[in-house]
C-alpha cells in the first residue's frame, strides 16, 4: 500500500513539472508574441470581412438602377411591363432572386408564357418575356374600352391590336382590365374555330363578332352585314354544317337575308 501511495505521488509530481515546463515556453518572450500577432491578424481578417459585408449591403454600387425588357411579340407593350418592374428600381442586386422578378410580373400579367431574367452586373437586369399572341380585339360597348384577347382567353394590353378582328362584349357589366381572364377554355376554342371555319376554310369574311357574353352567345357578320348566330355551348360543327344546304333558302352569301340563326337543333332560322 505504501508503495503504491509513492509511485502515485512521483507520477502527480512528473505530470505538473511537465505542464509547468510548457506554460514557462509558451509565455516566454520568443513564443508568446506569434501568439499575440496571429490573434491581432485574426482580429484585423474578422473586421474586414466583416466591414465588406456591411459595404456590399448598404453600397450604392448593387443597387439596381436599370431594367430592360425584351419581347419576343411585336405587340406586346413594354412600357406597361417595365411600370410593373419600376418598383424592384433601388434593390440590392445580391438579395434580388429571379423568382422575384417572375412572381412580380406574373401578378399582373398572367398572359406571360414564359419569362426570362438576366443579371447584368452591377447594377442592371435584362428581362426577357413571351406571352400567348393576340387573336381578337375586344370592345366593351359599355365603356367603350378596347383590349386585345389572347387564345387563352386572357386580356392583355389596353389597346386594339392593328389588323385583329373586332368582338364587341355585349350585355357584360364588370370592369376588364389587363391580364383578367375573361373567357373560359371552350369557349375561346369555339370563338377560334368558328372564325377560321368562316373565314379560311369557306372563305366567308367575318367583318367583326358580337359576343352576347352572359348568354353563351356570338353573331358573326359577314362582310354583307350578315349576322350569323351560333350558340358557343353547343356542337359548333353541327351548327356550321347546316350552311353547306341553305344557300338557296337564305342566300346569305349575297346578303339577301339580315341574318341566319343556327341555333336550334336541325332548324335553321333566315331573317329578311
């Protein structure tokens, strides 16, 4: 037992003159001081980092100054698109994603199929939009308000777009603006293909359309001022069908007649 207690006491006293033996080196003159330099650089690289951080944050240098927009459709109004992104003007390029510049886009034209952002460093971005083309100009009687109408049946600009056909929007009381859908799929499916119907396929030349919105309804007119009625819910093929037969009951292609209701299932109406 007594032999155990000195080994042990021996042991303790090596282990503290080792330890006491490095302390003494490492805070002697020649190694103390490395110790004292490395942590100042430490100190000194912490506050510039720091220091280009707080720069690169609230520096002038990355704030966006410029924004400029590409179309692929010659139609398409620019100025309009580039009023919505004036907002992201004064941003800090670093902390302004491309999702957010879609997203703000997208908010106000829902017509856009495809949007495309650039950086271009420091301080501009390059948008680059494609949107669903135009088919129709649309005319809201009640205000006498014009817009162009996409395929998708999406509103897009303000203003006619030159050599489109004209729908008059009968009997509709709510505001139209820019980028609102305003018609269902089929029913732009059924507008489309009954003016190419007409027009391409039978070289019948639609003048312009008034679309009785709430009743499911469009007269198309012919360049006699002949209106011709087709009821946009049902089978759009059935009604044009019956045009191939009445020629000579309704000589609408002379415009002989006022208009000619193709409506009513198997029947046509002429009205003189």
């Amino acid at each position: 037992m007594l032999e155990t207690r000195q080994t042990h006491k021996h042991t303790s006293k090596r282990f503290r003159n080792r330890l006491l033996n490095i302390l003494s080196r490492v805070f002697s003159g020649k190694n103390f001081l490395p110790l004292i330099q490395w942590n100042f650089l430490g100190k000194m690289l912490f506050f510039l980092i720091f220091l280009g951080v707080l720069l690169t944050i609230f520096s002038p240098y990355f704030k966006l100054k410029k924004i400029e927009v590409l179309r692929h459709d010659p139609s398409t109004d620019i100025t309009v698109i580039q009023e919505v992104l004036s907002d992201l003007i004064g941003k800090n390029m670093l902390f302004l994603t491309k999702q957010e510049v879609k997203t703000t886009l997208l908010k106000k034209f829902s017509s856009l199929n495809s949007i495309v952002v650039k950086e271009k460093w420091p301080d501009n971005l390059i948008v680059e939009v494609g949107i669903s083309p135009a088919i129709f100009n649309i005319l809201l009687e009640k205000t006498a308000d014009h817009f162009s109408l996409s395929a998708d049946g999406i509103l897009l600009f303000k203003k006619a777009s030159e050599g489109l056909p004209l729908i008059r929007l009968k009997n509709y009381e709510k505001p139209l603006r820019s980028g609102m859908i305003l018609a269902e799929k089929s029913e732009m499916e059924a507008l489309i293909k009954i003016y190419h119907y007409l027009q391409d396929d039978h070289h019948i030349p639609v003048k312009d359309i008034d679309w009785f919105f709430y009743a499911y309804e469009a007269h198309f007119f012919t360049l006699q001022g002949v209106g011709l009625w087709i009821d946009l819910r049902e089978s759009i093929e059935n009604q044009l069908e019956k045009l191939h037969h009445i020629e000579e009951l309704c000589p609408f292609r002379r415009g002989e007649v006022k208009y000619v209701d193709l409506r009513i299932p198997k029947k046509v109406f002429c009205g003189r």
